[in-house]
C-alpha cells in the first residue's frame, strides 16, 4: 500500500530531525539525502546529491537542503 502524502511528509520531518538538523550548523545550504535507514549523502548541488544517491544505494530518499524544509523524494 503507497503511504499516504501526510505519511510521506511526517517521515521527511522524523529523519531531517534525526540526520539533518545535527549538520545545519557546519553545512546550511549543502544539500543532504536521507535515507528511511539513516544513510545519507551531503553536496554542493542537488542533481550532484540525487545522482550520487541513486548510484550508490538506489530509490528511496529524501533530499533536503540544510537548514530549509523538504526538497523532494525520489522513489
């Protein structure tokens, strides 16, 4: 069963709290994704993140950048 918007949405807020709040202060503005495990990749541009997310641990994250709300999820 898909997860639901409002789902999707909490789970961004749990591992951005989790994963991505603790790096604000040395990386604000980098862009970081997270995965549902707690792996995550941080870089200078987004295409640069989701490319490297997605070659090296496949769908499934969500990229965020440092400091500012959701970006979006790539499944």
């Amino acid at each position: 069963m898909a997860a639901s918007s409002q789902q999707l949405m909490d789970q961004a807020d749990r591992l951005y709290e989790q994963y991505g709040k603790p790096l604000e202060q040395e990386h604000w503005g980098e862009y970081i994704a997270i995965f549902p495990d707690g792996r995550f990749l941080l870089g200078q541009g987004r295409l640069e993140v989701l490319d490297q997310a997605l070659a090296q641990f496949g769908p499934g994250s969500f990229l965020f950048k440092v400091g500012e709300k959701v970006v979006g999820r790539w499944r």
